[in-house]
C-alpha cells in the first residue's frame, strides 16, 4: 500500500467527471489499498479516485469510529438508485478542502448499487454519517464538492483562502 498525493481545492481535475470501471481486477484492488491507505493516514472518512488525480468511479469509505475495528467499504460504480425525503444535516469537511467545515444539508437516508473489492454487485441502504458520506463522495465521482452548496459568497471566500494556503506551501518548497 502507498500513500498517494491528495488533490486540494482549486484544482480543475476535482471538477471533472470520473468514468465507469469495466472490471475489478489486482490493478484497481492496488489502487483501493492505496486509497484506503492515503485516507486512514490523512485521516479521513472518506475519500474518491480523483482526489489522487484518478478519474475513475471508486470509493473508499470507513465511518467507524476510533476505539472500533477498521472497517473499510470499497465502492466501484456506486449508483444511488433512491434517496429519501427526510433531510439531515452533518458538518462536512474534505480532504481537498484541508481546514474548512460547513453544515451541509442532505438527503437523511439513501439505497445505492456498487461493485465491492471482489467484484461482487451489491446493494446498501445507508443511513446517518454514512449516508452523508457516500453521498459527498459520489459528488466527487461527477466533479461536485461540498462547498457547492454553500452561497456563492462563502464559496468564494474558501476557494480564496485555499489560493493562498496553496501559495504559502508553494514558496515553503521553493
Ligand atoms: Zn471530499
């Protein structure tokens, strides 16, 4: 497993569009063991393909929580075929969006299809923290972040903010 390179916010790459994977073979399980390596070190919950510059539909998720057993969830092709009414609202962050937090709000539950690590279709009726989850990064699979859904005002002030962190780096390294 090798941690990769995280994308951050602006980048054009976290706007595009992730394509369909044909199959799950030993190639696409190195890059989910990479992932799910980057993400538990960053740490996260959460992380999709193209956050290391990988335009391909694949998840990584694991909501356990810290004192509990790992357990990672691996999403190839994820589609959300139904999302409930009910709303709920959880403070969302991203790993592309390093230091930034807002309450988002979303549909509360929501019933998806995926390809798992083995190449096994499945179906999950996700509810709380995981549904958010899974939703924030299918988002990312169709170029979408969360401060998308923030006023243009708020959005513009991150994406500002997150220039000039991104500058403060580059001339770190320089
Ligand atoms: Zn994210």
């Amino acid at each position: 497993m090798v941690k990769r390179k995280i994308i951050i916010e602006p980048d054009p790459i976290l706007r595009k569009k992730s394509s369909i994977l044909e199959k799950v073979d030993d190639e696409l399980r190195e890059l989910m063991d990479d992932m799910l390596e980057t993400m538990y070190s960053a740490p996260g919950i959460g992380l999709a393909a193209v956050q290391i510059g990988i335009l391909k539909r694949v998840v990584v998720i694991d909501v356990s929580k810290k004192d509990e057993k790992k357990k990672p969830l691996f999403l190839v092709n994820p589609s959300i075929n139904h999302k409930s009414k009910n709303l709920s609202v959880h403070e969302e962050g991203c790993l592309s969006i390093p230091g930034h937090f807002a309450e988002i709000e979303r549909p509360a539950e929501c019933n998806l299809t995926y390809i798992d690590y083995d190449g096994k279709k499945r179906e999950l009726q996700a509810k709380g923290l995981m549904a958010t989850c899974i939703q924030h990064e299918i988002d990312h699979l169709n170029g979408v972040l969360f401060i998308d859904y923030l006023s243009k005002l708020k959005k513009d002030m991150i994406i500002k903010k997150l220039k000039k962190q991104k500058k403060d780096i580059d001339q770190v390294i320089l």
